[in-house]
C-alpha cells in the first residue's frame, strides 16, 4: 500500500472514531507529511519497504536537526508515527510494526505556569465594560477562569451547554462531556453578554448557537480567543506571559491552594488520569513551605 494512502486512511480514523480535534488533526497531518516526505527522498515509497532500521534513521536524522527540535516537537512526531504504524496494522493493510521499538524523548517535567489571583483579578478586569466586544471578551474571561475550560471548548459551546444559571456541560478531548459549576461572577458576565451584546452581534452573521461569537457574528476562532486574552493582559499590564491555557492553570493550582482535593480538580479539568492532574501539586509547594515553617514548632 502506498504511504499516502495509507497516511489519508489513519487520519480519517482519527477524525471519524477517535474524535480528535482539528488542531490535533492538523498537527498529525504536518508530522506524517513530514515522514512521508523523508521516506520519499530516502526512495521508500512503498509501505513493505519501511523497516525498523529506516524509522530509526529517520527519527535521529530529525533529532540532529539544526536548530535542535524541542523534545515536546519529538515526542508528538514519533507518537504520530507510532500510532500510523500500529493503525495499519491493527487493520491488516500491513504485517509488521516497524515503529514499535521507537521511544519518545524523555521530556523534562515543566511547571504550568499560574497567574497570583491579583494578576488574575486585574487580567478579568482589563475589557472594557462600555464596548460591546469588551462585555463579551469578559464574559469570556471570567467564564474559562470560572470552569478552568480550554480555550477550544469555551469556543465550541452553545446557548444550550447552559444548562442552568450555576452549571456548564463542555465537551472535551473525545469528545468527552463533563459538568462543572459556575461562580456568580462568570453567571452574570455571561448573562450581561448574552443579553446586551450577543443579539446585536447574531444580527450581523449566519444563524448559529454558539454561545460565543465574533464581531461580524460569525462563531468566535482560536486565533480571536488567543487574541482577546493577549489584549486583556497587555491591557492589565501583566509582566508574565499570558498563553490560552494560563487561565486553566490557575484555576487548578488556586483551587488546590484553597484546600480542594486533587481528584475533585482532575474531574473538573476532565483528566483521564489523575497523574496529570497531579502536576499542579507541584506548583503550590512554596505555599507548603510557607505553612510549615509558621506552624512546626521545630521549623526553624
């Protein structure tokens, strides 16, 4: 079987019974892409042809890259390639797995990146409450703070994920649902947009139910969504980076600060393990420090 065809066959099963997302998607489009091109100037272009020996070479040609691929980059390509593999044989379109024995790049243990609650206040407080986009973009705001949303599942909502004033149904990685409380404050930023400034802006475009829309009323993009956090952290004249996933981290690290137990903080971020969950854990250790040495009577 020809490697592309065989490439357009594991995406479309991504796409179809894995339920990825498009950003994902087009993530694994790029790697194989990538592979496809390798093996095509190597001369391999038939799927027999690909042997242990050839994926190996091909993952230490992209590693002595220069510059120097970060290990995240690494591990996401031979994971594409590992899944490809295993996918063509699991369907019988190919007999052996020539990518079984890859193993990712050990990746050094990052630290999400969380806003003080300060910087969190003045970031929620930066869109202007006079402008109509402003009175969305905060609703926005308060909302991902609120549920500790991704940026793509605060977007993909509907007028109908609202389910009562209190709680929101998202849909996460797989399409996966999960039911997470909502506070005062995001309740009534959303309701001020959605009745001040949502039918004004549902006016202007084609009839959707996405909760959140743009300024020509078309459903509001990542790249806008991005865009309106940037804005609103320049705006709050923040010093540390502010990316579409800061908010999340500092919904988990704040409700583990505030005492909350960490498997209650892995449902409400919808993790499929608590292993993940566990890293924000990590991040409130200085608050750890701090307790001790007020409270042990041997701590100094």
């Amino acid at each position: 079987m020809r490697l592309d065809r065989a490439i357009d066959a594991y995406l479309r099963h991504l796409t179809i019974e894995r339920g990825l997302s498009d950003h994902t998607i087009d993530a694994y489009r790029r790697d194989l892409a990538g592979y496809a091109g390798w093996l095509q100037d190597a001369g391999v272009a038939d799927l027999d042809a690909v042997t242990p020996a050839v994926v190996t070479e091909f993952a230490a040609a992209r590693a002595s890259e220069e510059p120097p691929p970060a290990a995240s980059s690494l591990a996401r390509l031979q994971s594409s390639i590992r899944g490809l593999h295993r996918f063509l044989v699991r369907e019988g379109l190919a007999q052996d797995d020539p990518a079984q024995r890859l193993r990712p790049p050990r990746q050094p243990q990052r630290l999400p990146k969380a806003l003080s609650i300060d910087e969190v206040e003045r970031l929620l407080a930066a869109p202007s409450p006079d402008e109509p986009l402003g009175l969305r973009d905060r609703a926005l705001l308060e909302l991902l703070y609120a549920t500790g949303a991704r940026v793509s599942e605060a977007i993909s909502l509907d007028l109908d994920d609202l389910a009562t004033g209190d709680v929101l149904r998202l849909r996460g990685k797989g399409d996966k649902e999960r039911i997470v409380p909502v506070g005062s404050f995001a309740q009534e930023a959303v309701a001020a947009y959605v009745t001040r400034v949502r039918p004004e802006l549902a006016a202007k475009g084609r009839a959707t139910a996405k909760l959140f829309l743009g300024a020509r009323g078309a459903p509001l993009s990542r790249q806008s969504a991005w865009l309106v956090i940037q804005a609103a952290a320049e705006r709050a004249q923040l010093s540390a980076h502010v990316s579409p996933h800061t908010l999340r981290h500092s919904f988990a690290t704040h409700l583990l600060q505030g005492g909350a137990d960490v498997r209650v903080v892995q449902e409400l971020l919808g993790h499929s393990s608590v292993a993940t969950t566990q890293i924000y854990t990590h991040v409130t250790v200085d608050t750890l420090r701090d307790v001790y040495a007020t409270s042990h009577p041997r701590a100094r």
